[in-house]
C-alpha cells in the first residue's frame, strides 16, 4: 500500500469534505499535517501534470511569438538526434510534427540540425520571396558522388551553377518543347514507346493474368529519355540498360531527405549497413556516369561542325562549345566536358525515374478507381474519337484527363520531400530565425494534403480541378507542388507533364485496366527521393486492337525519314 502523502495546506482549501473537521481546529491548527488518501494523492499528481502541460503550452506559444527566435521542435537524443523517430514515411512524421509545432520546426538528424518547413505559406515565403538564399545545397557526402560534384541537381549554389543551369534550361526547352519540330519529336518517341509498352502489357495479360507493370514503365520512359538525350533506344530484353535503371530505388533512399547516410558520419567507420548502403551508391553513379560519359564521347567525335542537333547530348555540346567561346563560367575549365556529361545524367537520371514513378500511381489510380479511367475514356473518345490517337494538340480540349493528371500529383505527392536545401545567409520565415549554412527540408506533401486548401485532401477527386464550367481552374492547378518552386525549381517540368499527357492519353485510349478482384489492392509505398507504389498487378486488354498505334508509329517514322 503506498504510503501516505503529507502536505501542509489549508484544510479547508484542500477537500471540501474535510472543511467541517477544521471548525474543531484552533486558529494556529489550521497548518496541521493532514494524511492524503490514494484517491486525493492521484487527484494532485493528475492536477499537477496537467497544469505543467497547461504551462508549457503557454511558454511554447510565447516563444513562437517572439520575432527571431529559433524554431521549436522536439527533444533530440544524443548522436542519433532525432533520425530514430522519422519512421518509414518522413514526409507523413513531418506533418505531424508540424501539426504539434507549427509549419517551421526543427530537428537534430545526428549532429545535423534541420529545419523543415511545411505548408505553402512558409515554403514560398523562403524559396520564392527568400530565393537565393534557400538556394544552396548542403555539403553532404552523397551530394559530392553525385556527377563528381558538377551536377545541377545536387551540386552547390555558385556563379558557375547559375550559368550552367541557364544553358542547360534554354537548351532543354528550344530542343524539346519550345520549338513545334522538337515537340514533334518528342511525340513521336512518346508513341513509339507506348505502343511498345501496350504490346507487351497486353501480351503479359493474356488469359486474363495478372501481372506487375512497374519493370515495363521503367523501361519505356527511359526508353524516351535515351532517344531525347542519346538518340538511341533499347530493348526491353536488353539486361544491361534493365541492371543500370534497377537501381533508381536505391539512389532515391539515399539521397532523400532522411536519409541516414550523410547525417551519421561516424557510421562509415566501421562495417554497418548504412556504410555498406554508402560504397553501393558509389557504385553505382560510376557505373551511371560511365554510361552516359561514353554517350557523350561518342557524340563529340562524330558530331559534324554546322549540323543540326541529332539530340539533347549534340544541342548540349554545341551550347557548351559557344559558353566556352563567349568565355563564360570557371576561368581554364572545359565546359563541353565539365558541365554537359554531368547535366545530361541529371536530365536523364532524374527525369526517367520520375516519370516512371508518375506513370505508375496514374496506372494503380486507373485501377483503384475504374469510374475515373472509364470518365478519362468516356472524354477521349468524345474528344479525340476512335480513328486516331490522342496528341499534343488535343490537351487543352481535354480538362477532364488533365483534372486527373493534376489530381494524381497531388494525391500521390510523388516527390514528397524535395532534395534538401541549405542557406547561404541568415533568413527568417514565419518570424522563425534560420541562420546561414542550416540543413532545410521542403515538405511537398504537406501542400498538397493541406485540409485548409483541399477539402477532403485524402479522397482522390479529380474533379476538384474543374471549374463550374467543366475547365481547369488553373489557380487551383498551379497549387500542386511536385517540381519545387524558387532557383531550384525543376528545369524538367513542362518536358514531364508532356510526356505523362501522352503516355496516360494514349494508354487510356488503347486499352482498360483492371485489378485482381481476388486480391486487395493495397496503395504502399517505399519512401526515398520519389514515393515508388509497391508492387501490384493489373490485367490490361485492347480495348480494340493496335491498328491505330502502328498506324501512328508508321506515320511519325515515315515524317522522320522524310526530315
């Protein structure tokens, strides 16, 4: 049995059950030691607790409301910081600590602090109003793998960055979407794998099987990325090209934020599953790297001087050549070798990985919710009709197909968590003080499930999008953040959302999707730089035959030859 509290306290103030016993006591009695029951002991600690809660609230809110002051955040452990508590989905403990916090908080990542900034208003705030100075990219190990440390993606913010991110940007659009041919072209890639991808989806659901289409769209986007950047496409067969892109998963994990790899330095000290994580990413960006070096030495030895482009490797070499000319960037540096092996990986590497993913979250939606594929279908076939394929040209007549675009980005938030950011000066957001060189996380996700912006953000609606009129209501559009805001904003953007029209126009077109009614469809993912949809399977059938896509792949290569 416990034993009795002892607190000398006014009896009368203590219970008023007790206060006829004090009438008894004289005037200097009233101090007298009164035993505390069980009952009255948990009633004061459970009193006691909550006025300490009550009390911490309170200094929490105080200190949000000083001007200057560093973001709040929870208690970090010694060494490990808080890396023990991120769980499998970083993104998803973001926003609950955000809920606890408010939308600027930080944590301790090892010896790392990190502020983690959620919601449109503090993420603006700092990438947009704030640009250059969230710009930077934090001095990680794995960063400085990445290309050697040229890359645009990963490398540090510097005069040489911004013209090589200048070139690079101007390039990509007049070579791939600002020009009506190079649009053209890119269609043309787009259907040529499509139909590829068609065959062998409806050849794998012969019989009514069941198969996991995820290997197949990895292949096809890539297969697009090679002709736009290479000039060349492979075989889904081809086991070298499939082992170069098996890898993706791998590098996102590393790379993402969360990651425990640049955090934890002192785990490369000795053999641990975080070491060995780090010597396989190594790896595997030589053997990358490799692959797209010889791209480009192959492209320079036998690029003519004068001719046109053949692809995005010559158009980067060729722009590369007149940096080099003008006399702009680093003083004695190569440009054509330094920047344009480096930029092409990025472009390559980072594209067909995120639209691989893209496209499928847009295959399992069709599943999960086959009144959206049969209202997409339903507006292709009014739109387009069934005599021809659908095409660049038709996108602005098609609000629904673009609702459902828009809608699957949001819902799924591929990109949860962009690549983390540093500062190179002191900032202040949401009053919050972030001084310079501090590790920053950008939570996408949070945007883009934000209840006050989107009503019911965990339904999949595509019709969210849509006005009273039945149109896109580009406000509301423009609010989906998957490809960063500010100097980092993706430079592939508008090359992505092209190419996830026509993959997921086309396939809509061409063919139904379905799900094992046997099994229950599960929306799991595996978090890293991209949120990956585990495996699931879907049976696809024509939904009348390829005679319409080998009609279009004959037309588009018969223009090519033409050219």
């Amino acid at each position: 049995m416990p034993t009795p509290v002892l607190l000398y306290l006014p009896v009368s103030r203590l219970c008023p059950s007790l206060s006829s016993m004090a009438t008894s006591l004289s005037l200097y009695d009233h101090l007298l030691p009164i035993p505390l029951s069980v009952q009255q002991t948990t009633l004061l600690l459970l009193l006691s607790v909550l006025a300490a809660v009550h009390v911490g609230q309170w200094l929490l809110r105080q200190r949000r409301r000083q001007p200057g002051s560093a973001p709040p955040g929870p208690f970090a452990w010694p060494l490990i910081g808080n890396a023990a508590s991120m769980g499998p989905a970083p993104h998803l403990s973001f926003a609950r600590l955000a809920r606890r916090y408010g939308d600027v908080f930080q944590i301790r990542l090892g010896s790392c602090p990190v502020v983690v900034l959620n919601g449109e208003r503090a993420i603006r705030q700092a990438l947009v109003q704030q640009s250059v100075a969230f710009a930077d990219r934090p001095p990680f190990a794995s960063f400085r793998v990445v290309s050697g440390g040229r890359s645009l993606a990963f490398g540090q913010y510097s005069e040489s960055w911004k013209a090589q991110r200048r070139a690079a940007h101007s390039t990509m659009r007049a070579f791939t979407t600002r020009q009506p041919r190079g649009c053209r072209v890119l269609e043309r890639h787009v259907v040529g794998e499509a139909r590829e991808l068609v065959s062998l989806l409806v050849r794998g659901s012969a019989g009514g099987a069941f198969l996991d289409p995820r290997p197949l769209t990895v292949v096809a986007v890539a297969n697009v990325m090679s002709a736009v950047c290479f000039g060349c496409r492979y075989s889904h067969d081809d086991a070298e090209f499939r082992e170069l892109l098996s890898h993706n998963e791998e590098f996102g994990r590393t790379v993402g934020a969360g990651s425990l790899v640049d955090v934890l330095p002192w785990l490369q000290r000795f053999p641990n599953p975080v070491r060995t994580t780090f010597r396989e990413f190594e790896q595997l960006n030589r053997n990358f790297s490799n692959f797209v070096l010889d791209k480009f030495l192959r492209h320079r030895e036998s690029l003519r001087p004068g001719a046109a482009p053949r692809d995005m490797m010559d158009a980067f070499i060729l722009s590369a050549g007149k940096e080099a000319a003008a006399g702009s960037g680093d003083a004695g540096a190569r440009p054509d070798v330094e920047y344009v092996p480096a930029t092409v990986t990025d472009i390559f590497g980072a594209s067909q990985d995120t639209l691989s993913t893209a496209l499928q979250w847009l295959l399992i939606l069709f599943i999960r919710y086959p009144e959206v594929q049969a209202r997409v279908q339903a507006e292709l076939d009014q739109v387009v009709g069934r005599d021809r394929l659908p095409c660049l040209e038709d996108q602005p007549h098609l609000p629904y197909v673009m609702a459902f675009l828009y809608e699957a980005m949001r819902f799924s938030s591929f990109v949860p968590v962009t690549i983390p950011h540093a500062t190179l000066a002191n900032a202040s957001v949401l009053g919050y003080h972030i001084p310079k060189d501090t590790v920053v996380f950008v939570n996408q996700w949070s945007v883009n499930h934000d209840p006050v912006k989107w009503s019911n953000p965990e339904d999949f609606d595509p019709a969210r999008f849509l006005d009273k009129d039945g149109l896109i209501n580009k406000d509301l559009a423009s609010s989906v953040m998957i490809f960063s805001v500010g100097k980092r904003r993706c430079i592939g953007e508008e090359l992505s959302k092209i190419q996830l029209f026509l993959f997921i126009s086309i396939l809509a077109h061409e063919c139904n999707f379905r799900a094992n009614p046997d099994e229950l469809l599960k929306m799991d993912f595996n978090y890293g730089l991209t949120i990956k949809p585990k495996s699931f399977k879907v049976n696809v059938t024509l939904r009348e035959s390829l005679e319409l896509l080998d009609r279009a792949v004959q037309k588009l290569q018969a223009e090519e030859n033409d050219q």
